[in-house]
C-alpha cells in the first residue's frame, strides 16, 4: 500500500523559509512521480510543484516559481519543497500525492492519488 507523510511545516514570518517533506512508505518513490498541493481555507486544492520520476523533470506553479524548489532523495525515499520568501498567502495545508500514471508530471489533483495527511503552513505578516 502507497503510504505517504508529510512534515516540516510551522509558523514562519513572512520572507522566511520552511523545508518540507513527503516521507513514503510501502513502496519505491523513485518509480513514481510525486506532488505537491495545498490548500487553504475556503478554497480549491491546487498543485505548487511536482517531480517526475524517470527524467526528474519539475514543474512550478506561477505563484512559486523562483521561490520554491522541489527534489527528491531516492536513498531516504523522500521527496522536498524548499519553500524560500515565504509570503502570508502561501498560508494552508500542504499535501504530497503520487501521480497516477508514469511520465511527466502534471499540477492537477485530478492526476493524483494516495495523499498523505498534510502538513500546516502558516506565514505571518
């Protein structure tokens, strides 16, 4: 059974940084494509970053680009968002998922399965 766990989130003043990240479990992470998503309150999941497994390939999105950066460390199975500048509307759950099919990855949730229980990320003003 694909099991992910995220952690590493917390309360950060805004410009700060926080690094996150998505333990798996029960199965090999290198195989497998991996994302990341959050979600805040009143709002619609939506993707931040994703890695693909074969080519590594990233993918950001608009609000995170430049300050975020995604990678993964196939000896300890574990996939990261370095989250730098963070700002208050970076605020939310934050949750890893694996990508359903292989390939390049893609930044919507419909693509992905297996979530893990997110990890709380608050950036203060």
């Amino acid at each position: 059974q694909l099991q992910l766990v995220e952690s590493g989130g917390g309360l950060v003043q805004s410009g700060g940084s926080l690094r996150l990240s998505c333990a798996a479990s029960g199965f090999t992470l290198d195989y497998y494509g991996i994302g990341w998503f959050r979600q805040a309150p009143g709002k619609e999941r939506e993707g931040v970053s994703c890695i693909s497994a074969s080519s590594g390939s990233t993918n950001y999105a608009d609000s995170v680009k430049g300050r975020f950066t995604i990678s993964r460390d196939n000896a300890k199975n574990t996939v990261y968002l370095q989250m730098n500048n963070l700002k208050p509307e970076d605020t939310a759950i934050y949750y890893c998922a694996v990508l359903r099919v292989f390939g390049l990855c893609v930044l919507s949730p419909k693509s992905y399965r297996s979530w893990g229980q997110g990890t709380q990320v608050t950036v203060s003003s």
